[in-house]
C-alpha cells in the first residue's frame, strides 16, 4: 500500500492551496482517512480527518478555513486549505486506516510566508 500526496508549496498568507492524496496498492477497505502536520520543532498533529461515512473533524485550528473530502471509488482524499496563515506552515502528511492497518504519505512542504 502505497500514499502518494501531492499540492504542497509556497504561498502568501491569506492564500488558498489544495492538497490531494491517492492510496494504491491491495486494499479491501479504508476506514478512515486524514492529514496532519509537523511544523519545524513540534510534533505532529491532526488537522483534518474524514471517515468511509463522509463524517468529518478538524482541528480547531483550521476550522471554518480548511475543507476535507474523499472520493471512495479513487482512494483519494483531499486538503483545501483557505485563508492560510504563517502558523500553518509545516509539512503535511496523508494518513491512511486500510484494513485496519495505518499507512502514511511521504509528507509535502506547506509554507505560507510573505
């Protein structure tokens, strides 16, 4: 199994980007789905998952400004961040629960800075 993300980069604050993650590999199912990020000298958090349901969380700091969904039938989840701000810098990985197993992306670099 494998997690390919995509869409990170750099941005002005007040921006919009769109991440986007595609799961391959032998899978029966995918539970559930999400990101997080890891900004320079802090742990990793989670900042928005989304079940097989369509139900999702956010962190608090995101909500109102970032949207998850995921399109069952491609694997694929995807990260619409608005309104960035330069606390939302940091590297953004995808997070997979495929048959009750957890699988991580490679993690994209998200920089928002003037």
């Amino acid at each position: 199994v494998q997690l390919q993300a995509s869409g990170g980069g750099l941005v002005q604050p007040g921006g919009s980007l769109r991440l986007s993650c595609v799961v391959s590999g032998s899978i029966f199912s995918i539970n559930y789905m999400g990101w997080y990020r890891q900004a320079p000298g802090k742990q990793r958090e989670l900042v928005a998952g989304i079940l097989s349901s369509g139900r999702p969380n956010y962190a608090d700091s995101v909500k109102g400004r970032f949207t998850i969904s995921r399109d069952n039938a491609r694997n694929t989840v995807t990260l619409q961040m608005n309104s960035l701000k330069p606390e939302d810098t940091a590297v953004y990985y995808c997070k997979a629960n495929a048959d009750l197993r957890p699988y991580w992306g490679q993690g994209t670099l998200v920089t928002v800075s003037s």
